[in-house]
C-alpha cells in the first residue's frame, strides 16, 4: 500500500464533508417532495437541490435517512481514497522501459537562437554557450566524445572550431589541425600560438617559473614540476622522499625568483643549481657551491623563503640527503637535453592571458611516442590553475572569453593530476573541456577509479562509432530500455484444432550493444542528460558558413605558422624595461 500524504488527507476530509452535506441535502428535499414515480421525484430533487441549498445553506436533514445518506456520502470517499492507495502502480505502456528516441524539438530548448553561440554536437543537436534562463534547460559544457579511427572525431572539432565563440586549447595529433585551421583563427582576429612537441624547433617556449609572482605561487609550480614527473610511481611510495625533494625544489626555485636575472629563472637554472648540491661525508664541514650561495643569502635575508626550506632540508643526514639529490636529478633528467632546455629558457605561451584576449592555442603531439606526454600535462595543469586563479582574482569568478579546451587523444596527453577534480570546478569560472577518446576504457586506463567521476562530470556525449564492448555496453545502458509487444502463437492439430494469439508487453534495450556498434558510418548517438537519447546525423563540414576559411575547402592555403606573427619576436625578458640588477650571477657557480 502507499504511504498517504498529509495534503492528500486533508483533502479528502474536505471532499468528503463535502459530499455528506451535498447527499444530505438532496434525501432531505427528496423527502419533502409528494409521492409519485421514483424517476421523476429523483428529477425533481436534482433541480431543487441548489435552490434550497441557496434557501438555506447552513440547514441539514435530520431524519435518519437523510444522515444516512450523508454518512454514506462521507464513507464513500474515503472508501475510494483507501482503494487508490491500496490499488497497484500501473505505467501501461511502459512496464519495461520508458526510453524512446528524442526529436529536434526536445533539443531546441537547449541551443541559443545565434547559431554561432552553440556548442556542435551532430548535425541537429547543440548546446547554448551561455547560461539558460531556465534551469531546466542548462547543461554544463563539458563534453566527452567516443569514436574508433576514422569515425569522424577531427571533422566534430574542425566543425567546433569554426563557430568561434571562445579561446580555444587544442590538442593536434600529428600537427595536422593547426595547418588546416590556422587561417580561420587568423583571419577573423584571434591570436595564433603552438606549443610542439614533434619539432621543438617549431614550437614557442614556455616556461613554468613565468607565472610565479609571489611564495604562494612557488609552491604552486613546486606541485606543478612534482605531480607531473611521478611517472608510473605507485601511490605506496614513501611520502618522507618527495616531501624532502619539495623542499629543495622549494629553496632553489624561491633563490632564483630572489638572486638570479629574470633570463635565468627557469628550469634550466634550476637544474644548473641542482648539479651544484653537494653531500660529502668523507670531507669534514664541506660546503657545496650552494650552500655557499645560500650562506650569502642568509646574512642578508635570514628570514627569506629560500634560506627557510634549504635549512629544513639540510637538516637531514648526509645520505638521506644525498638519496634526495639523486631522486631529484632522476626527476628532472628529462629537462636536461639541449633542445628542451632551450624550449623551457623563458615564457611565450602567456597561458595566463588566454582568457583575457581571443587565442587559439594549439598543443602539437605524437599520437605514437609518449615521451614528452608530461609536457602537456604540466601545461595543462598549470593553465587550469592559472586561468581559475585569474577568474576569481581579478574578475569576480567568470573570465571574460570563455576557455573551451578542445583535448583529442585524451588518454595520449598524459595524465592531468588531479583532472577529476578540475573538471568538476572550472565550469563556473567559463572554462570547458571536450574529452575525445577511442574507447571509454582509455578514460579507465589513464584514470583508473577517477573515470567515472570525470564522466559525470559531463552532461554531454557523443558516440561516432567503434566496436569497443565495453563501450557499445555502456551506451546501450545509459540510453536505456523500451516496451515492446511480444506476440505468442500457439496452434494444436487434430479433430479438434485449436490456434490461439497472445500479446505480452516485453522489455529491451533501445539499441543493444551489438546494435549500438553498427550505426551507420553517417550516424550518431547523442546523449545529454535529462533528455532522451538521439540518433542523429554526423556534421558535415562544408555545409559550415566559415568553411571557406579552412584548406579542407581549397580556397586557402595550409598555415604556416613560422610565417604569422602571432607574438614578438623578442625575447620575453627583453620587454622588461627596468630590472634591479643583483651582483651574484649563476654563472658564478661554474666557479666555484
């Protein structure tokens, strides 16, 4: 039986009052009518109920059949009453399954009537850019994507890329999408920059120790440098090692933001100062080039950032703190090579800025060699950071040009720290992400227990094609199941035969997996929560009204980014035009 509800009973004790009085009434003008057929005194009664009642309505019948009559007005509702909560729940139609194939008019709430302010996801379903009025029309911006190679993964994010409503991260595997789009971005306004890791030679230099401006933000690149150097570390790792290399990456980097030149703050710097830290049981009392440097420092500033970490850190025995020391050099090993050394010298990316002014930053990777992978998870990670930060510093939490970072490859970027926690937050601060993947069990393998937070994290997603089981399984799940009717027939032979047919209300999946792996090439599933599914046509570019700006279309040539001038050419400390002059150089160590 269900539970009854409060407002439910009140308002039957009102209908049913209601209907005691009401039969009350009419026994008691039946009575007062003079004998003669029964249907035509019922007739009678009926016209005279509300005439007497406006005559007199606070009067009621006393006799015993006109309260009976009321009694059995009141014990009549509440008879029907009990019988609604006692009766089954019936969802005739629906016994099964609820889900069925969503039309254009249950996505249209959610598109902006300005076609170019519309996240694409097929050729008939898009998200709005901004914020709905109604909240049962908003959806966050986040998006994931599923398609085997070939599905049509690079035609979505050339399709996005055309509307032009944010700033915009991209990740190019193979360095093929920057050629391609590069013009549009150019054309129409938005500055142009490449961070590459297939060709250092063509890429601009960045430099995480830039965007330091104060202690906190020490520790900030300290996290940054750390989290994204642990490699494949088991997560049982004594914790007593990476705290001790926190410390001096701590001391070191603060020395650098304090005593070097603004050209000499970098990684490089760190791993000169790095080589010059020393342990030497076998000599008594022996300073390394570094202790030396911080000796200095110390009878200046005693109380500085720098002198305060490095003398925690010297607090240790000699080889704990020289089992540090090679942690860090293991650590910082691939910074090391000539080529990243000079792409790591100073700053050009200005990821902090990406916010502020339309840009278009695209992120060139190998879609086969993983080597330089925590490269752009660092970058990555610290643009999250930097473009949060700026938000809630400087512009009330929103920034002004939304961010919508556009990640093909996914789980070949390696792994973002703490991504399932970003993607949760950075959605207020007008910051995006669309994940582009094979199959879902790349999320899984990258991020292990956090996959499924990051899915949830998206209200969006879009299956082009794959044969992935686990994929084709878990769409088919989450777009549910239906009702059929299921026909039996039964037939018996002989001199008394017999054929009978039953119908039978049946459940199944919309698509089942084996289905969902089949769509057509030209087809896709959509998914957006609350909404139900959609099986929909794949976007067709050149149907795009800025489709003559890209070189798919032959009316532009590929862009060559070496040829645009996107930044100044100068070095990025040569715009300072004043700098406080300090009489220690780096370069001093090699003296030492």
């Amino acid at each position: 039986m269900k539970k009854a509800k409060p407002l439910e009973v009140a308002l039957m004790a009102v209908l049913s009052l209601a209907a005691a009085y009401l039969l009350n009434r009419f026994w008691a003008v039946l009575e007062g009518l003079p004998a003669g057929n029964p249907i035509e005194r019922l007739l009678d009664a009926v016209d005279a109920i509300i005439p007497s009642i406006g005559a007199a309505p606070l009067s009621i019948g006393v006799s015993k059949a006109s309260l009976l009559a009321g009694a059995c007005g009141f014990g009549m509702v509440w008879l029907m009453y009990l019988y609604r909560l006692a009766a089954p729940k019936r969802m005739y139609g629906i016994e099964h399954g609820s889900a069925e194939w969503g039309s254009r008019r249950d996505s249209a709430p959610l598109r902006s009537k300005d076609p170019d302010q519309n996240i694409v996801l097929s050729a008939t379903e898009q998200i709005s850019m901004g914020q709905a009025k109604n909240y049962e029309h908003d959806r966050n911006k986040n998006v994931i994507v599923v398609g085997g190679s070939g599905s049509g993964k690079t035609v979505l994010v050339k399709e996005n890329l055309m509307q032009l409503h944010s700033s915009y991260v991209i990740t190019d595997p193979k360095g093929t999408l920057l050629p391609q789009t590069g013009y549009l971005f150019t054309k129409n306004g938005w500055k142009v920059r490449n961070f590459n890791t297939i060709n250092f030679k063509k890429s601009l230099h960045y430099n995480p120790l830039a965007y330091i401006h104060s202690e906190k933000d020490i520790l900030k690149v300290v996290n940054v440098l750390i989290k994204n150097t642990n490699g494949d570390a088991s997560p049982q790792k004594d914790p007593f090692w990476e705290q001790g290399e926190r410390l001096l990456y701590t001391a070191l980097i603060a020395y650098l933001m304090k005593e070097a030149r603004p050209s000499e703050r970098n990684i490089p710097s760190l791993i000169d100062l790095l080589e010059h830290c020393q342990v030497r049981e076998d000599i008594p009392n022996y300073k390394s080039p570094v202790d030396i440097l911080m000796d200095d420092l110390a009878q200046r500033e005693p109380d500085c950032l720098a002198v305060r970490q490095y003398r925690k850190f010297k607090v240790g025995a000699g080889k704990t703190m020289a089992s540090i020391l090679i942690s860090c050099a293991a650590r910082l090993a691939p910074f090391d090579i000539e080529e990243l050394r000079e792409l790591m010298s100073y700053d050009e990316l200005e990821l902090d800025s990406i916010g502020d002014h339309r840009t278009a930053l695209f992120i060139t990777m190998s879609d086969t060699d993983t080597t330089f992978s925590f490269l752009i998870a660092m970058l990555m990670y610290q643009l999250f950071n930097l473009l949060t930060e700026k938000a809630d510093d400087e512009y009330h939490g929103r920034l002004p040009i939304h961010v919508r970072c556009i990640l093909d490859e996914f789980a070949n970027i390696g792994k973002i720290p703490d991504f399932h926690v970003l993607i949760s937050t950075i959605r207020s601060r007008e910051i995006s992400t669309t994940i582009m993947l094979q199959s879902l069990a790349q999320l899984n393998a990258v991020y292990k227990d956090h996959a499924d937070t990051i899915q949830d994290c998206c209200d969006s997603m879009v299956f082009l094609g794959g044969k992935s089981t686990k994929t084709t399984k878990q769409i088919a799940e989450m777009m549910g199941k239906t009702t059929i009717t299921g026909r039996d027939a039964s037939e018996s032979k002989g001199q008394s035969g017999s054929y009978s047919v039953q119908d039978r209300g049946l459940g199944r999946d919309l698509l089942d997996p084996a289905e969902v792996g089949r769509i057509g090439r030209t087809e896709c599933l959509v998914i957006i929560v609350g909404l139900p599914p959609f099986r929909s046509r794949k976007v067709n570019n050149k149907r795009h009204k800025r489709y003559r700006y890209i070189s798919d279309s032959g009316k532009v040539p590929l862009f060559d980014i070496t040829q645009a001038t996107t930044l100044s050419d100068q070095h990025f400390f040569d715009t300072v035009s004043s700098v406080e002059e300090v009489e220690l150089d780096l370069s001093e160590l090699n003296s030492l």
